[in-house]
C-alpha cells in the first residue's frame, strides 16, 4: 500500500455541508472530489441555507462537490456516549433510520469511489462525537477491501469521545500527516455558511494552526475492542473544546460558566477568556 497520501488521487467524504470546512479545511483545495452524504434535516432554516449553497455553487470549491441528498436520521447524542458500544452500522442507538441510512450510503458511495486511491473521512469516534460522523466512517470502511482504496481519518476528537477513542484506537496506522490551516480561507467558507443561516458549529470557533490525518489499517477487524487505557497518538490529535454539549458534571459546570462569560463580556475579552482557557488545557490536559 502507498504510504504517501496523494491528494490529487483522492475524495474527501463528510456527513453534513459544514463538517468540510471545520475538520478538513487543510485539503480542500488539493483533493480530487468532495462528497456530501446528508442534506435533508429536520433543522428546516438549515436545510433551505443547505439547498440555497448547493443550488448556487456558492462555496469556492463547488465544483468539486457531489450531494447524495440523503436525509439525516437526527440522531445527535442519541447514543450513550459514556459507554459506547461499535456496530456495524456505526454506533448503538435505538433508530431504525440510523440503521437504514447505514444501507443507503454504502449503496451511494459504491457507485462513487471505483476511481480514487484514497478516500479522507471522519475517524472511528466521530471528532466531537457525532453519530453520523461514526456511521459514514463504517460505511467507507466496510467498502475497502472490495474497492482497493486507503482510508484516512481526521485527527479531531473531544472529552466526550475519549471513551470510544478507547474502543477503536488500534484501528489507527502509524502512517500520518500534517496540514496547515489556512485561517482566512476558513472565516471566508464559514461566513458562507452563517449568512445562509446553515452553520451548525459555534460562531467562535478557531480553527488550529495545523490538522492530522492518519491512516487506517486495512486488514483488521474494525468491530475489535481492543480498549487502550490512554489513546496513543493523542499528543498529536486536535482537541476539540466543547461548550455546548457537555459529557460530565465538570463539564456541564464549564459550560455553563464560557456561555455565561459569553453574554456578560465583550467579544474581544470573551475571546481572550477562551484563549487563556485554550492554553491553559494543552498544558494540564494529560490528552493532549
């Protein structure tokens, strides 16, 4: 297998319009295609802002894109994020439209990927920990044998996704890249997004300096549980600060505290408060 991850030769697949941008933006510009799984949401206001981007072309790489329209099973957190449990189709929830989407997209994207080397998705635990994200990262796995391509995966993940991080690290190579960011290109696809009102991430959110993508083992058995007590290639990972979804007490607690800091403080000390916040974290945090 080529350890060199030839962009030119490879289809970035992501879950929603948005998750391009916030997980991959370092690659966007180099790599052959760009497929979105979902569209359809029961967020109406995001669907028309979805519907209204598309349409248009309005993103700078939208001739890039392919949009198997599939509607979303509104799942988010539906899971037990705590205790999670691998499946096949992704993560354990009691959806039976989480099940079928399973079927859906690995039919769609049979039909798409013949031609690329590599494929660049969501990791095992979803970044933040998103069940769609886990669903699409199964269903581009499940394909690779049959269709020869490597699979790489962001290096993104959040406090909540540690234990499921856990369950699926050993699925991770040690063949791994770096890219940078570009940060201007990210407000100017991001501020596409929020004037169309189908931003679903946090309006301050910035983005890292650089990103990660690893590569996924290809002959291995991705339902193992092969638990791992600290996540090894976390030194090299993005975390992922969440405000508005929180996994324990402590966080909850936190959360609560950056929002209320959020509403009492200007933008530029709200943003100072975050800053020291975010340097204080990769210094303590024994993850990162």
């Amino acid at each position: 297998m080529n350890n060199k991850l030839e962009l030119d030769k490879s289809v970035l697949i992501v879950a929603h319009p948005d998750d391009e941008i916030l997980w991959f933006s370092s690659i966007l510009n180099d790599v052959k295609k760009i497929i979105f799984i979902f569209k359809g949401t029961e967020n109406k206001t995001v669907e028309k802002g979805r519907n209204k981007i598309l349409d248009t072309k309005a993103l700078p790489y939208a001739n890039k894109i392919i949009n198997l329209n599939i509607a979303e099973s509104n799942i988010l957190d539906f899971a037990n994020w705590k205790m999670p449990k691998q499946t096949f189709y992704g993560i354990q929830t009691k959806s039976q439209k989480y099940i079928e989407n399973f079927y859906f997209i690995k039919n769609k994207l049979e039909n798409q990927l013949s031609e690329f080397e590599h494929v660049i998705t969501h990791n095992p635990w979803g970044e933040y920990g998103h069940e769609d994200h886990v669903q699409v990262f199964r269903a581009v796995t499940s394909l690779m044998q049959d269709l020869n391509y490597s699979v790489w995966v962001s290096k993104y993940f959040s406090e909540k996704t540690i234990p499921l991080i856990h369950q699926t690290q050993n699925y991770i190579d040690h063949v791994s890249i770096d890219k940078f960011v570009d940060k201007n290109f990210c407000n100017q696809v991001s501020s596409i997004y929020k004037s169309c009102n189908a931003w679903t991430w946090a309006d301050y959110y910035h983005w890292p300096k650089k990103e990660g993508f690893s590569r996924i083992k290809k002959n291995i058995s991705l339902l193992e549980s092969k638990k791992i007590k600290t996540p090894l290639v976390c030194s090299e990972m993005n975390f992922i600060i969440m405000f508005d979804r929180q996994f324990t007490h402590l966080s909850k607690f936190r959360s609560q505290l950056i929002l209320s800091c959020q509403k009492i403080f200007p933008k530029f000390v709200f943003n100072l408060i975050i800053n020291i916040y975010k340097n204080f974290k990769k210094k303590n945090d024994k993850f990162l």
